[in-house]
C-alpha cells in the first residue's frame, strides 16, 4: 500500500538510513499523516484556535438553515470548535438534535458539516464539530488522535446540545463518518443519553491500526510496529517536540484506486480544506500507539437496545468493517449497503448519501 491515505498508517525504520522515507510497516489505519513541523499552529492551555467567521466550508451555504460558530469543552478541559446548524422554521419549539463528526483526520467544513446541514434542513438541530487536537478545536500538540478522548469528544457534543435552549435533551442522536463512525459506535455503547446511532462508512480504526487492512499484520510486524513508535518517544521526548509523518494523499502514481478517490476529495477543490489532517497535513509518528491495544468496538452489543444503522457502499475497500459491527451488535440494527458506492462516494455526494433513509431514521427514533 502507498502511504498517502486518509486511512492509512505508514511507519518507518528509524535506524535505516533515510528513515523517514522507508517502509517498515504500512499498517492502514485513518489518516495518521503528518502535519509539518513548519505549518502547524500552537493552541495553548487546550483553548480553542481563532475561529474564522467566514463561511469556508467546501459545501454551498444552505437558505433554509442558521448557522452559528460555537464551542463548547470536554471531560478533559480541551475546547472543541462546532459549527451548530438550526433549522430557520423552529419557532420556539424543543427540537430533536445530532451530534456529527469525521472522517477521522478531516475537518467540521467538510463532510461531518454537509451532513449536519443536510440534517438541519431536515428539521434536526445538529452540531458538526472539530475533534480535539485537530481544526479549530483546542489541544496540543497539533494533529494527534486517541480512542479515549475522540470518544469523549461525542459525549461532549451531547452535553452541549443537552444544555441547548432548541434542543429536547431526551431526543438526541449521533452520526459518525468513516473513523469517527466507530468512534461513535463506541461513544453510544456507553453515553446511555443517545437514543439512536448511524455510522457511514465506518472504519474501525484501533482494528485497522493494529492489524492492517484486511487484519493481514502479522504478530512479528505488530511488535516491529511498535518497537519503532516506542523508541520514537524517546526521541520525541529529548526534543520536546513531537515527530509527524511525510504529508498525506500526494499521489506518486500506481496507487489503488482507493487512494486516488482520497486524493480526488482531500486534495482537489471538491474537499480540500487547509486545517484538514488529511489535505496534504499529517499526523503524529506515534498517534497509533493507543490505538493498538484499546479495540473501541468491544462493547458494541451495548448500544441496543437503542437502534443503529450502518451505512456503507457496495463498491468500499472498508466495506467489512460495517459487515464485522452489523454481526457483532444485537438488535435492533441495519446494515443499508449502497449499490455501486465506493468508500469516498459517502463523503460528499448528496444523490449517493442516503439522507432520506437517515432522515427516517431519526424521525422515527427520536419521535416525542
């Protein structure tokens, strides 16, 4: 596999010469690429960035639809950044609310928000916001992930809605994309608040960070994987700074066609967005240490007996993983399969995502 991928880990020799260019292991994880040394901001005392006031979403503002920058904290004291999208017609009455976030290593102007508007448009409070370390959101240093604290980031989503004078705390859901599909899966099994769940094109990623695409890392890979990102803390640590991959989905040529259709969104006019971890930024070298040993999809059966939906295209690479948590949860539970949709496909095409299907969902699911 190429490294250059919005779900995709590539670890290196540290000893070799030329070690931040040579394969060790690719363990295909989401969008652990670097954000360079020279280019990432400082966020002190885990205060949320200087939000733009601007409209700079990478989708067309909606008529139907306020729109409102917002922040709100975590259980650990870092300010998230939100986009809160309310519907025009609400009058003064308690609406029902999302929670939305991802893909993992993307930003709250690119899918996570055309979702929240979309839903929005659709009767639904809903707040689309930055994960912690990453966009506007507060935490340092810059552009690292971690199983624990993105999924507190949802149940911090919950509490802000919770407090919201146009929500009815009673009839909040959660919608996860791609790596923060299973961060939200997660997030649900144990916030007992959230009354429903839908994952759209769901990674799993402490699976696929510890045992690659397909699970075909090898035990002997796995401790070589992470000998390398153990003795990297020693080298973090010496230099009080931490070390960050080679820049993400800068194609080479030859890639699969998975890693083209990453390139097609992050990349081009159709997604790219500067503060996105995955628009040609990175993550951590040693991002995926926790993710190696803390498997987020183990208490997946506790959701119920509140309904998920799991959505996921025909034609994805990531298929399996909505197929693995499908037959893992208990009932009630579906799995939506959409013809001829690729992985990406999920992100941002409006007649592919099947917001009518989501909709209902939700209606009926956060029904007064």
């Amino acid at each position: 596999m190429n490294r250059n991928t919005d779900s995709g880990i590539e670890l290196h020799h540290l000893d070799a010469p030329n070690a931040g260019r040579r394969n060790l292991l690719k363990l295909t994880g989401a969008g652990v690429a670097a954000f360079g040394a020279a280019s990432f901001l400082k966020t002190p005392n885990a205060k949320a960035q200087n939000m733009s006031q601007e409209w700079d979403k990478v989708f067309p503002k909606s008529e139907k639809v306020d729109h409102q920058k917002v922040t709100f904290r975590n259980r650990y004291g870092i300010t998230l950044a939100g986009d809160l999208y309310l519907p025009k017609d609400r009058a003064n009455d308690r609406l029902p609310a999302i929670v939305v976030s991802g893909p993992f290593g993307a930003v709250k102007e690119q899918s996570s928000g055309l979702y929240a508007q979309t839903m929005a448009e659709r009767g639904f409070v809903t707040l689309a916001f930055d994960p912690s370390y990453t966009g506007e959101s507060g935490g340092e240093p810059r552009n690292v992930a971690s199983p624990d604290i993105n999924t507190e980031d949802f149940m911090a989503g919950v509490d802000y809605l919770g407090l919201h004078a146009s929500v009815d705390r009673e009839r909040i859901g959660v919608i996860g994309i791609c790596g923060w599909g299973g961060m939200a899966l997660n997030a649900v099994a144990a916030d007992k608040r959230v009354k429903a769940v839908v994952a759209s094109t769901m990674y799993d990623m402490t699976r696929v960070m510890s045992k690659g695409y397909n699970d075909s890392v090898t035990p002997e890979q796995r401790t070589q994987a992470l000998e390398q990102m153990s003795r990297q803390r020693w080298d973090d640590a010496e230099k009080g700074t931490p070390a960050y991959q080679p820049p993400y989905n800068e194609l080479k040529g030859g890639e699969a066609q998975f890693l083209v259709d990453y390139h097609d969104y992050y990349m081009t006019p159709r997604g790219y967005h500067k503060r996105a971890v995955n628009s040609g930024n990175a993550w951590t070298i040693t991002t995926p240490m926790a993710f190696m040993n803390m498997p987020i999809l183990s208490y997946i059966k506790e959701i119920s007996p509140r309904p998920l939906l799991l959505i996921h295209g025909e034609k994805a690479h990531s298929r399996y993983f909505s197929e693995t948590a499908y037959a893992n949860a208990a009932e009630p539970k579906e799995l939506m399969i959409i013809p001829g949709a690729s992985h990406v496909d999920l992100y941002d095409k409006v007649d592919v995502i099947p917001f009518d299907k989501i909709a209902s969902f939700f209606e009926q699911h956060l029904a007064a």
